[in-house]
C-alpha cells in the first residue's frame, strides 16, 4: 500500500483546502493500540445492560448535534444539509436499536442435544477490531460498524477516509461525551502503511472496511495473511427493474430521487435502471424532463473534483461509443467539483459504464422486451449489492427479485431500510453484514458453552 493523501478538509464546492490535519505517528498507532486493548479488558465485563445505556447516550448525542454535524458533511464531501441530517437521525435509530435489542440478540441461544447434559452457544466479544470507514456517508457508516460491536464488549479504532477528518473527530468527541471508556473508541489519521501495522498487531482481531473494491482486495488480503476476520462492503452496481406501471410518471419520480441520493454516490444506489420496451420511451422522456429542468447552482458538489472527473470519463467513454446522453453530464470548471445529473441511454459491452460502478448523478437507463432478459441483464454484472424489482403483479415481481443475485433485493421499494435490515452483498461487492440481527454475529465468539448432568 502506498502511503496515504494528506488528512484534509477541501470543500467541494469551492475546490479550496479548509484545514489539514498531522497524519498519526507510529507512537500515536502504537497508543491506540495500547488504549484499546487495555479498555478491552475491561469493558467487555462492563453488563450489557449498561454498555446499553452508554450506546443510547451516543444516539441521543447524535441528533442533539445534527445541524452541527451536517454542516461538516456538507463542507467535507458536499451532501446537502438536508440529506446530512437525515443520515445524523439514521445514527441515532441505530444506536437506539443495537442498544434496546442487544441484550436479546446477545443472548444465549440453547442447543437440543442428544447425550445428555445442556449446551448453549453464547455470544461473546472478541477483542480490538479496527474499521475502516467511506466518506460518503461519514456518520452513518460508523455507527452501523461502531453500535453492535460498543454493544457486544469489542473495542475500536477508527480510521476514517482521508477527506472527512472534522467527521472523524466529532464522531470521537461524541463517544467520549456519551461515557464510552478512555481506548474504547479511538480515532486515528493512519497512513496505509500503518492500516498494515493495526491489521498484523497480535492486539487486533478483525477489521471492517467499506470501500471500493482495491481497497477491499488489500485489506481482505492483510486479514487473510494475518488470519484476522474481515467484513467488507465494497459498493455495487444495483439493477432497478421497472416490468410495468400504471404510473410512468410517478416511476422516474421515484427512481430519479433515488439516483440522486447523495448525488448519487451511495453504494445501494440503483446504477442500472433496467425498463420494458413498452414504457421506456416515455420513462426516458420523464427522467430527461427532470434534468433538463434542475438549474444550474441548484444542485450538490460530488465528494470531490477527482470523483467528477472519472465519472465524466466513463460518460465520455460511452457517448464516444454510441451511447446517447439526453441531458446533463456537464463537468464544471475546476476546482469545483459540480457534474450536472445526467440520462445516459445505449450503454452496451464494450463500454466502461457497462461493467464500472458510477458513483454519481448518472440514470443509466436499459431497454429490455421480456422478463428473462430483465433479469439476464440484472445479474450480468461483477457486483451483488441490492436490488429492485417493480411490477403492478405483485407476483410477477417477487419471482423475478427472488433470483437476483444479491445480498439483498426489495419489491416495488428502492430499498427496504431501517436500523433492523441487514445489509450486505455478495460477489464482489464484498462478504458479511452489518445492522438488524446479523450485525451482531460478525465480530462475536459463537462460544459452544456445555454442561454435563
């Protein structure tokens, strides 16, 4: 791994560096280390019941602190306030939800045996894990990591993304105002190299990563050489299958909203919309409608000039391949990082779009004449993350999203959310899951726990 980009504060919309902020010494990861393995030992004893009301003090922290948190979102990486207050209640759910139904899912689960005497699996911690955390969502994507392992008696140290360092440390600052022990949240501006240190140190015993897919082939190795557990969400390329409507119209609302999202830099996001040829027309029509009419200055930055560049490549790719481009698509000057949504048509095989995630405000709209290759098209891709089917046949829809290839598909939802869903992916969108019930079984010891008669 290569050593890191500098920690710093540049806002989007300007393209100016706000702050910077000192990468972590070797000392300061060697005290990290030392801090959460020593708060290991005690907190994992500390009754679940109490580890509860400290997770419920961070939640409730959480959205005393929105505003303040999505205004450093919105300078950090350029989500709207709006959207930066949401993601700050979506902490708060979360939290609330790992701290009221941890206990039970923590619980022992008892075991029918044969032979005799009574068995039990418990759920145990397992030590200091080290998560490595997007910027896209710099709030939310911490508390999903951070909520079941505080709850479960695991400690952390956090290693944030390069460009939401004020994120970083005002995430910190809430778990110590909230009474989460000295070294059992620790924040730390690593280098790659030193991400490799905290993976291999005998003191860690897993590490979460959500990010692109190299980023995941790197740490899923450093955990495999070091035999470290690993979970890693690592985006997708989402199919969103529209097979009919009584509601053209109504159908691009929702699935414009949806793509722009974050401007349209979330991982579940649903990349590919994949339509039936006797609505597409007038599907396209609608979403053109929609760019056309949003006016320059109204919408969000991309996260930055960088991600605004490679996603006008890819668009440039396809257009120059055949592809037709209904509306937007505009890059602005630099080094303002502003890309106009886009309607991109025509996306074929040998064209970047059709294989590359886009993480940004682009509808790639597909035309397809049948169910079956609706759902061909779904499933041709590398990435498993979500995805949507649509249908006024209930039925009709259900069978088709029960054979998308995915860790996660919705009927007639974008998607279907909340702090009790799991979420997760399969293929190359990674391996494991966070929030619901399974968020909790990652990182735990299933210790067989048995008693003779």
């Amino acid at each position: 791994m290569s050593t890191s980009p500098s920690y710093q504060v540049t806002d989007p919309a300007t393209g100016k560096v706000v702050e910077t902020f000192e990468p972590a010494t070797d000392a300061d990861v060697e005290a990290a280390l030392t801090a959460a393995a020593a708060a290991y030992t005690t907190w994992k004893d500390v009754p679940i019941t109490r580890r509860a009301e400290i997770v419920s003090k961070v939640g409730a922290l959480f959205a005393e602190r929105a505003d303040e948190l999505a205004a450093i979102a919105a300078q950090e990486m350029g989500k709207p306030v709006s959207e930066g207050v949401e993601e700050v209640e979506f902490c708060q759910a979360i939290f609330d939800y790992f701290a009221t139904e941890g206990p039970t899912l923590a619980a022992d689960q008892p075991i029918k045996t044969f032979a005799g005497g009574k068995a039990v699996v418990q759920k145990l911690p397992i030590g200091v894990l080290l998560g490595i955390m997007p910027w896209n969502f710099p709030f939310y994507q911490i508390a999903r990591f951070a909520a079941p392992n505080l709850m479960l008696g695991n400690t952390i140290i956090l290693k944030h993304a390069e460009s939401v360092p004020r994120s970083a440390l005002a995430v910190e600052q809430i778990m110590k105002d909230a009474g989460v022990p000295e070294g059992a949240y620790v924040n730390v501006f690593a280098t790659h190299e030193q991400i490799e240190t905290i993976i291999a140190d005998p003191r860690v015993q897993g590490v979460s990563l959500t990010g692109s897919e190299r980023a995941g082939a790197i740490v899923a190795s450093l955990a495999g050489k070091n035999l470290k557990k690993c979970v890693l969400e690592l985006g997708g390329s989402d199919p969103y299958v529209i097979l009919d409507s009584d509601d053209v119209a109504e159908a691009a609302e929702t699935a414009w909203g949806t793509r722009l999202y974050n401007m349209g830099q979330a991982c579940n996001s649903n990349k590919r919309m994949i339509v039936m040829d006797d609505i597409f027309d007038d599907f396209v029509s609608e979403l053109t409608r929609k760019a056309l009419a949003i006016e320059p200055g109204s919408f969000a930055p991309m996260s930055s000039r960088a991600a605004a560049e490679t996603l006008a490549a890819q668009v440039e790719d396809a257009v120059s391949k055949g592809a037709t481009l209904h509306a937007g698509g505009v890059l602005s000057d630099g080094p303002a990082a502003y890309y106009s949504p886009a309607v991109l048509t025509g996306i074929t095989p040998d064209m970047r779009a059709y294989r590359e995630e886009l993480f940004g405000p682009v509808a790639v709209v597909y035309k397809v004449g049948s169910d079956e290759e609706a759902l061909e098209l779904a499933n041709d891709t590398q990435y498993g993350l979500g995805g949507a089917v649509f249908s006024t046949d209930v039925d009709r829809a259900t069978s088709m999203a029960s054979r998308l290839e995915t860790g996660m598909a919705n009927v007639n939802t974008p998607a279907g959310e909340g702090a009790e869903v799991p979420f997760g992916g399969v293929k190359r969108s990674g391996f494991g899951r966070e929030l619901g019930p399974l968020g909790m079984d990652e990182f735990v010891n299933k210790r067989m726990f048995f008693v003779a008669d």
